[in-house]
C-alpha cells in the first residue's frame, strides 16, 4: 500500500515521465516504482529531448541536428542511445549507422517531448514576465498583404510602446505559414481563412474585407460606374492572388456558381505584383480591398466587388500551449482594437477554440477597406 500510494504522488509531479513508463509493457510500472525505492536510476535529461526533436526537426539527419544544438554528432547520437536505454524503447528505425524512420513508440515520445519543450519555454517566458515584461521577441509569420498594407500602422505603434521587443516578420502564404507554426517558428500567424491548416491554433477574429477589381483608367471596365458584374469579369483575362494548394477558392466558387469558368492567366502572392502587371496589360486584376493605395489612383481604377465573392474574415492565431505575455496582449489588441479588456483577459486563458468562439459571437468586427474606403463597423 505505500508504494501505491508513493507511486501516485510521483505520477502527480513528473506525468511526463510515468507516460514514457507506461508506453512499456507492464513490467514497466514495477520498475517506476522501484525507480523511488531507490534500485532504478532513470535520468533523463531535458538535453536529450532537445537532441530528440532536433533529430526529427533536421529529417531523422544527426549531423544537421548536433549543427543546429552547435554540438558534435557524437555527442547527439550518444545521448540518444542514453535516452532510448533508459526508456527501454526505439524510437528510431535503423539503416546502417543512419537512422531510417520513426517507430509508432517514437511518434508518441516526439508528440509528449515537444509539450515538455513547450511547457519548459512557458516556464521561462513567465519568469521573464517578472523582471521583463517589456523586453522580448515577437515573431509574426503573415502574407504579403497584410505585411504591406495592414501591419505597418499597428507595428509603428508597437514598437513607440515596446522598443525593447525584438520583431521578426515573416511572409508567405496559408501553407508557408501553416509550416512555420508546425516548425514553432513564430508566436502569432496572421493569415484568412484557411482553418483547416491551422487546427493547432487558437484564432481570434480581426476584421472583414472585400475585394476590388484594379483595371486600367481607360478599361472598359471602368466605364461601368462600379457595376461590374462576374459575368463581366469572365470576359477578361484575370490576374489574381495564388490559389491554395488545397484547391479551393471562394472567388472560383463564385464564378462557378453562375456557371462561370474564370480565364486566370497569372497568380501572384503580392498584390503590388499583381498591379504592375495589369498596368502591363495582362489582365483585370481582383486583389483585396486593403491592397487599393492613393497612388495607385493615377493610373489604375479601383471598382468595389463587395457581393460579387464572399466577405473574407482576417484572423490573429496563437499556439494553444504558449503563455501570452503582456506586449503580445497588446500587439493584438493594436492588430484587432474591437478586442475589449475583458475578451483580451480571457483570451489568454483560453485552451479551444470553442472558448475563442464564445467570445467573439456577438462581436461586430470592422470591415477594411482600401484608399477609397473607410474603415466601418459590420452590418
């Protein structure tokens, strides 16, 4: 009855370590409890799962990995067979000297390790708390539109509150960004729809937009008094924003839903990409409504396509595990100000993202436009 009893008090402070216990057969458990009666030494060490997800991080490579812990490949390979003897398990296939895959006991390891990790990081971050609240590093992976015509404003007023904080900006699309949250890269994403890519994150609403056809000044299009239609739209060329790799696209959706094939001959991340080639001629350009700039207005002509394609909902998205320290707070209250203190506050203690959901039902978040356009409370 005492070792049952001490057994259950381990397994409260160390549960990490009782699940690695327990991914052996039963005989394992035993060996736990002999592990505090003082005939079993288990000394794993946070390095080694360092070691660990380097390994997997660098594609099973141990080179690559004792390169990226600046160690020696010796060093790695041998806390890695320390590791594997003390949990009586292999993680690893083996060809040769080389590792080959992971085995079904290692993908579990890996996935509790990188939560050790996590929850070590966050220990760190609110000790920093205490003495640093406003020192750091905030690392934002975004597209290109966001990074050109949204962030700068709410950057600049960061940055005139927290000179302290390290910024790192990162752009790509839905699926770069989708792979900078699967590598832990980044604390925030900023990215539209898309919530299938990013299952592991929480995600607050930021705002609505629309879209605005670029044409031209002298395009026929132009001509119409902002009354184009899709069927106007299917007659030109278009030139828009790359489409996922998933292959859906509400703008081809609403082509195809009059029956319409749309003519896309070009796609480009970059809006300002995207401009210079209908100033070329290839095209009738369809961008979102924040990409529309004043100095696009002498030369090009910007035509409303609100009801034309469905609204798009921009979003801010954290890790579930991560610790929101207060600068990161305030970096989304300045992305997203419709947040009141109360949701900010209970943001940080969300864990679902039925909890984010919960918060935000009855928000009216704003609708963004371009240079023509003011920033306005949804319907």
């Amino acid at each position: 009855m005492r070792i049952k009893i001490r057994l259950v008090i381990w397994a409260r402070q160390f549960p990490f370590v009782v699940f690695f216990a327990h991914l052996r057969k039963r005989t394992c458990v035993s060996k736990v409890i002999e592990m505090k009666r003082g005939d079993y030494s288990f000394s794993m060490k946070l390095q080694q799962l360092k070691y660990l997800l380097a390994i997997v991080d660098n594609g099973l490579n141990i080179t690559a990995a004792a390169d990226r812990m600046y160690t020696s490949q010796p060093g790695v390979s041998k806390q890695l067979k320390l590791l594997e003897e003390e949990l009586g398990l292999q993680l690893f296939t083996r060809k040769g000297k080389s590792l080959g895959g992971v085995t079904p006991a290692g993908h579990q390891v890996i996935d509790r390790a990188r939560l050790i990790m996590q929850e070590v990081d966050n220990i760190r971050s609110l000790a920093s708390d205490y003495y640093r609240e406003e020192e750091g590093m905030l690392s934002i992976a975004t597209t290109h539109t966001q990074a050109r015509y949204v962030l700068p404003e709410v950057i600049r007023e960061f940055r005139s509150r927290y000179p302290k904080v390290a910024l790192n900006l990162h752009q790509g699309t839905s699926e770069q960004i989708a792979d900078m949250v699967a590598a832990n890269e980044i604390d925030f994403a900023i990215a539209t729809g898309s919530h299938d890519l990013f299952s592991e994150l929480l995600l607050v609403p930021g705002y609505h937009w629309h879209r605005k056809i670029i044409v031209p000044r002298d395009h026929e299009l132009a001509l119409l008094d902002g009354k184009a239609t899709l069927h106007d739209l299917a007659k030109f060329p278009l030139v828009t924003y790359v489409f996922s790799f998933g292959g859906h696209s509400s703008l081809k959706q609403a082509f195809a839903d009059e029956g319409l094939e749309p003519d896309v001959v070009f796609t480009a991340r970059d809006a300002d990409i995207i401009k210079t080639y209908v100033r070329m001629g290839l095209g009738v350009g369809i961008v979102a409504s924040m990409a529309e700039d004043c100095d696009d207005n002498k030369d090009l002509a910007a035509i409303n396509a609100e009801g034309l394609f469905p609204r798009s909902t921009t979003w801010i998205g954290f890790r579930k595990e991560i610790v929101l320290r207060r600068y990161m707070l305030d970096f989304m209250q300045l992305f997203a100000p419709h947040i009141t203190a109360d949701q900010l506050e209970k943001t940080r203690h969300a864990r679902t993202q039925s909890d984010i959901d919960k918060l935000f039902v009855e928000s009216r978040l704003p609708v963004r436009g371009g240079c023509s356009d003011d920033i306005n409370e949804a319907a």
